[in-house]
C-alpha cells in the first residue's frame, strides 16, 4: 500500500502547542495583510470612492470569473521599509474568462499609484512568473509613474518594465492594459507596449508630459484631454483600442478581449479523477515544532497535501534525512524531495541528485519541502566527499529544466537552501509557513562563529578578551539574525511569493501548477560535468 498513514496526535499537548503557536502567527500575518488591503488609508480610499473610482482589489475582483480563485502573489513587499506594505500594487494570478492570467494592478491610494523601488521589484517578479509560465498578463493602470524622490533606484532598472512586455509579446503572450486614471511620462509607455488598450472616457490620461510638462519644455499651453485623454486616444492618436464609458465597462471589455484570445494551454492536462488527502488539512497547523531543532516527518505533511494521500517512496532506505518520492496534487504529477532530519549528509546529496535527474527523465514537476540547517560539516563528512556531494545535488537542481515549485515549512539553512531550489535557483513559485526561517545559518550558530573568530583573534594579538563585550555581540547578533530569518522580513524583500496558510498548502499548489501548466513541461537534455 501506498497511501500514507498518519501517527499525528492531535489531542497530545506537542501538538496542541504547535497550533496555538501557528494560530498566533496567522494572526500576526492577517493584521499585515490587513496593511496591505488597506492602502493609502481610510481618507484616501474614501477620497477615491468619492470620485467614483473603484479601488485596486475592486477592479481585480470584477475582472475575475465568478467564484474563481485569485492568487495574490508578493502582498507583503516593502514591509519592514518606508514604503506602505504592498508597495501599492497588486499582482496574482486569477482566471479570466477561464484563462489563468498575471493581473497587475496600481493602487491609486497610494501615492497616486507611483511606484517605488519595492513595487518594482514585486512588478518584476510578477513578469517573471508571466513569462515561465506562459501567462497573459492584464495590467490595470491607474499610475503617477515613477515615485520621484527614490528615482535613483527606479530610472535605471525601471526600464525593464518595458522591455517585458515587448518580449511576452514577441513570444506570443498576450498583454492587456485597462487605464482607468493617470498613465504618465515613463507609465506611458506601459499601454503604448501592450497588444491590446482599453481606455476608461473622461478619466484615463495618458501622455509622455503633462501640461505643465510640456510648458516648460515647449512654451505649448495644452490640456489633460487633448493631450493624453481617452477620447484623443481613440480617435486621434490611435494608442487606445477601446474607449469605455467607465470602469466597470472597460473591465467588460478587458474580459471580452482574452474570450477571444483563443488561449490554450501546452503542457499535458491533469488526472480527470483524483481523491482528496484522506488526512485533514487542519492537522497541519500542529506538525511543525515551535522549535525548529526539533525534527518532524515531512510524510505527515505530504500526506494532506497530495492526492489520496497516495506517495510512491523512492530509495526509503537510503539517505532517509531526505524523503523522495512521487505523488499526485490536483491530478498533476510531481516528484517531491522533503528534509527529515534537517542536516543533508552525503547519502541524501545522491539521492536527490538521481532523483531530480528521473523527474527530468519523465518531464514530472518537483515539489521542494524546505526543513534544512543545511550540508554536514566536520572532519569525517569532508574526507568523505560532502562537498562534491553536495555540488552533485546543486549541480542537479541548477540545471534541472522542469518546474520547480519550493515550500519553506521550517528551517532552510545554508547551501542546503541552495540545494532544495532556493530563490537564486528559479523555483517557479516559492511560498512560506508562518514557521519558516531562512539564512546562511541559525542566529545562536552565527553569533558563536563571530565569538570564535573575535578571541581567536584577540588571542594571537595577546590580547585579553572581553567576556562582557562578547555577551553583549552575540547578543545583538543573535537578535538581528532572528528578525532577519523571519518569512515576513523575506516576503518584504520580495524573496518569496507570499506566506500562507498551511491548510492552504494543498491549493495553492494546486492553482500553481494549473498556472505552471500553461506552458510545455519538460524536462532537461543533459546537465553538467558531476564530480564522483
């Protein structure tokens, strides 16, 4: 028998602590979302609606198919930086007219939509995904263009913008844009690069310079309308495809454009029949430890994630800190690798390595289960080959060519983050648990590295180590590592795609590889040289 069984106790006290802790996490999450949901405040979203505007998320849920899910991706950036958190924009993937599509959308409460350097990167990220996944992308513009006083960090870069659109549309992607307000200077460009615009009458402006712009280059005395208005567009300059009486029309008309895109999908349709997990999804809040030293098993994990609970374990005795194996989720196919036991020794190094190569040999996406402090050090693990081992294992994932999607349930630590596809390694989506830590190690491990480098170095000096100004370091390291390790911190840096819910482990999984699935699956010809 295949099918996973379970020996979690959710009556024991563990388990109940675990819950409670993850239930307090969740909670801090919400209220950070909750951040993000709300804009630029209550007097500017209520100055907007005044206007009769819809506001970002509005926009996004008229757009989408009825009851369709909509995955927002990256709704933490800029928390823990000057900028509000979401960095006033929305990006996800939702289903349009039945098509899975990338929607961006400027939120105008914030700054007049202006965006910053984080709104950048999140936008960046957002085209990425698009363009691995073969996603049309909607953009729903309401835009100031770049946010002024940090042009420094956006100018440059900024450029890419542009440039990702041209080649989604050189590479057959569709790219929409709905102007429902301002889209100026440099945001001009955004409509004036996609396949097809849609612009809202009396509202959307778009022009390269405004009047007070163009007065001080030209001496020209102009106005919004015969500048850059809707109805100028439409009938003059020809940059609008469609003029919208208002909003809730011109998202009509953005639905109406992708039914008649006659989208397909490449890669192979899932299982026509699946079963659910026989395991409850709300059992994972409790599996992982409040302390992540404590060692769990990734099984129970797996067995309320996939179909069935059905897994077909790989090499079960060999390399067991390291859990391969095949599974079903939603009906696609994946091979999935999950830390047991945190440490990767080299026995688990081969493994993966064999078992990344077979999932390229079947064109079978992978599933990355992060709970790792990382390679085994020490004299014995050194003579032994870790290095090359571990090389092997990087070498793999680096070079690998199916999808990867990771999930970071506990700790990834080191190059064992590297090895379990990391963000450097273009996993096609990476998402958090509440519980997940990240970075080059543990806090307590790095500020003792520091406190064994400083006396050795005050020993060869002659010197008197201070045992006070030590406490002191570790102390104010260990603090600083810690909130540095933190998914809210990462998801702020735009180093993953958003923390979740663990009972919602299952769906977004699901919603990622329908996405992941827009494109060909397949897997690599060859890879490189690997050191025995």
């Amino acid at each position: 028998m295949t099918t996973l069984r379970s020996s979690v106790d959710s009556a024991g006290a563990d388990f109940k602590a675990n819950r409670e802790a993850m239930l307090a996490k969740l909670a801090e999450l919400d209220t950070e979302h909750a951040k993000a949901v709300a804009g630029g405040g209550e007097k500017y979203t209520a100055r907007h609606h005044q206007r009769g505007k819809l506001l970002a998320r509005e926009r996004v849920e008229l757009l989408l198919d009825p009851d369709s899910p909509f995955l927002e991706l990256s709704p933490l950036a800029a928390w823990g930086s000057d900028f509000p958190v979401g960095a006033s924009l929305v990006t996800g993937i939702g289903v349009v007219e039945g098509v899975e599509c990338m929607i961006n959308a400027n939120d105008p409460t914030v700054k007049g939509g202006a965006i910053n350097p984080w709104g950048m990167k999140k936008g960046f990220r957002a085209a990425d995904i698009a363009a691995q996944n073969r996603l049309p992308t909607i953009n729903l513009v309401e835009s100031g263009g770049a946010d002024l006083p940090t042009q420094k960090d956006i100018f440059i870069p900024g450029g890419r913008t542009f440039r990702d659109l041209t080649r989604a549309s050189a590479a057959g992607i569709p790219t929409v844009a709905l102007v429902f307000g301002n889209s100026t200077a440099g945001g001009a460009y955004l409509p004036g690069m996609s396949d097809y615009v849609v612009m809202v009458k009396e509202r959307a402006k778009v022009f390269l310079g405004g009047p007070p712009l163009v007065k001080m280059a030209t001496g020209e005395d102009s106005d919004d309308e015969s500048l850059g208005g809707a109805e100028m567009h439409a009938r003059v300059s020809g940059l609008a495809d469609y003029l919208a009486a208002d909003e809730q029309d011109a998202i009509r008309l953005g639905r109406r454009i992708v039914k008649r895109l006659n989208w397909r999908k490449l890669g192979p349709a899932p299982a026509a029949d699946y079963a659910e997990p026989e395991h409850d999804a709300e059992d994972l809040l409790g599996i992982v430890p409040t302390d992540l030293k404590i060692p769990f098993d990734p099984r129970e994990v797996i067995a309320r994630v996939v179909d069935g609970s059905d897994f077909d374990e790989f090499k079960p005795l060999y390399g067991s800190s390291l859990v391969t194996g095949w599974a079903q989720v939603h009906g696609y196919p994946v091979g999935i690798l999950a830390n047991a036991r945190g440490v990767l020794f080299s026995e688990e190094a081969q493994k993966a390595t064999q078992f990344i190569q077979l999932a390229n040999q079947t064109d079978t996406p992978l599933l990355f289960l992060h709970n790792t402090t990382g390679y085994m050090v020490g004299k014995e693990y050194e003579q032994g080959g870790m290095i090359k081992h571990g090389a092997m294992m990087v070498n793999a994932v680096s070079n690998s060519k199916v999808p990867h999607i990771s999930l970071l349930i506990g700790a990834s630590y080191g190059a064992g983050h590297y090895g379990m596809c990391g963000r450097a390694y273009d996993p096609r989506f990476l998402f958090a648990w509440p519980s997940a830590k990240s970075a080059v190690m543990g806090a307590a491990q790095l500020a003792g590295v520091l406190s064994i480098v400083m006396r050795q170095g005050a020993e060869a000096k002659g010197q008197i180590y201070n045992e006070e100004h030590d406490a002191a370091m570790r102390a104010m390291v260990e603090g600083q590592i810690e909130a540095q390790s933190l998914p809210t911190f990462l998801s702020g840096m735009v180093y993953d795609d958003g923390i979740i819910d663990p009972r919602d482990t299952r769906t977004v999984l699901g919603i990622s590889l329908s996405a992941i699935h827009n494109g060909p699956v397949k897997g690599a010809d060859g890879f490189g040289v690997f050191r025995m």
